[in-house]
C-alpha cells in the first residue's frame, strides 16, 4: 500500500483481433479517464503496444493466451471502488484479473546508475521498455520459503548485475475477480531501452563472453530456485502514468 491507498492490479486479454496500437487508443483514451472517474486516485496503465515491439526474455507459456496490458489502481476504499473500474475495463471489451497487492518500490527511478529520476509528465509515455512478469509460486515452496528466495535472493542478485531504471514488486494478498489466474506476484521492471532486454550483453551486465556466462548461469540458478522456467510469464510492455 502506498500513501495510505490499496493498490489494485488488473490484468487485461483483450478482444480478438484488436491491434496493439488499437488498445493504447481505447486504454488511454477511454478506459483511463473512465477509471478516474470511478475513483482512481493515482492510476497507471501498462500496454503492449506497438511502441513495445520488443521480444520477451522469457520461455513462451505453451497454450497460454498473452495478457495484453496491466492496470494499476490505487483507491481509498477496495471494496467499495473496485466495481467502477472492473465495469470501465469490460465495457471496453476486456477481460479482467484482479489482485489486491502490497506493492514494494525495491527501485525508483533515479534510484541507482541506470538511470535519471523522472522528469516526465502524467500522461506521457515512460522512456525504455517494461516488462511485466506474472508469476505462480510452485508448489515445492511454502509460501515463506518463496518470499525469502525471491526477496532475499533474486532481488539483490538481479539488482546488482542487472541495467534497471525502475524494479516493483506486487506481492498478492489476495485475488478480488472471480477465477482470477493464481499469480502471486506480479513484477514491474523497467529498462532504460529495448537493446538492453535484447543484448545479452546489456541484460545480463556482461562484458565479455566469459562473464555473460558466468551471470547467465547466476541468474538461472537465482531464478529456478523460486520459479518454473514453464510457468513463468514476462509481458513486454509501456508504461504510462496516467495521475501520479
């Protein structure tokens, strides 16, 4: 939670056939200023658009339909709010998971080397590219076990060898959609452009090939220890600060 606000995350599929550029048009233009209206008090939305053209680093989830864009709500009363949102979004033909998270800033902008703070107006999209990843804790892991790997392990171990301007952690409390898929964390990490999710060099903070390998095996380990490489889900999308 944030300045006394619950932060929901919802998680769009759009309708069939609808273009990448076609969801920031409807998101932006109708959606957003609907959400505001129905009690967002700080908003932002997250889109794979066609500004977002970049290949995601992780495998591809066999017989799983991508989601399309991610919604960040912080309102005053969950309960009371989340009904106006969840009726703006499917109006406009979406279909939608929603959460109930304790989001954690691990990185704000301007935050470490990678990159400035941020200078950029609400509505404006953010510079770089965000990758946002649904993840299910498996089934080996109680859920202590899994915060302590990924938060104690894979946070410091990705921050340090990795280029990130801005890295969120939404830990679910609980889902507040009917058969909402079973993430229990959703991460928001942004990157200062696409190279540097598509160079390897750059993703992983390498600088010659012996230690590319050397991070890539790091990570995998770091990764695998909370994870399912199977299971794993990272959308690539913009980021835009609708009210902040």
């Amino acid at each position: 939670m944030t300045d006394q606000l619950d932060k929901l995350v919802y998680v769009l599929w759009g309708p069939e056939g609808r273009a990448p550029r076609a969801h920031r048009e409807v998101l932006l233009g109708d959606v957003a200023p609907a959400l505001l209206r129905g009690g967002a008090e700080r908003l932002q939305v997250n889109i794979a658009d066609d500004l977002a053209d970049v290949p995601s680093p992780a495998p591809k989830v066999l017989f799983d339909e991508p989601a399309c864009a991610q919604v960040n709500a912080y309102v005053d009363d969950p309960t009371e709010r989340r009904f106006a949102l969840e009726d703006a979004m499917r109006a406009a033909g979406y279909e939608v998971a929603g959460y109930r998270v304790d989001e954690q800033i691990y990185t704000e902008y301007g935050g470490n080397r990678h990159s400035g703070p941020r200078d950029w107006p609400d509505g404006e999209r953010s510079p770089g590219v965000l990758a946002v990843t649904l993840m299910e804790r498996p089934k080996r892991l109680s859920y202590d076990e899994w915060i302590r790997r990924w938060h104690g392990r894979q946070s410091p171990v990705s921050e340090a060898m990795q280029p990130r301007a801005r890295y969120v952690r939404n830990v679910v409390l609980e889902p507040i959609t009917p058969g909402a898929p079973p993430f229990e964390g959703i991460v928001e990490e942004d990157w200062p452009s696409a190279k540097h999710v598509t160079d390897p060099y750059l993703f992983y903070g390498a600088t010659n090939p012996l230690e590319l390998a050397t991070n890539m095996a790091k990570m995998l380990a770091s990764v695998t220890a909370f994870l399912d490489l199977w299971r794993i889900r990272t959308l690539m999308m913009s980021e835009y600060f609708i009210k902040s």
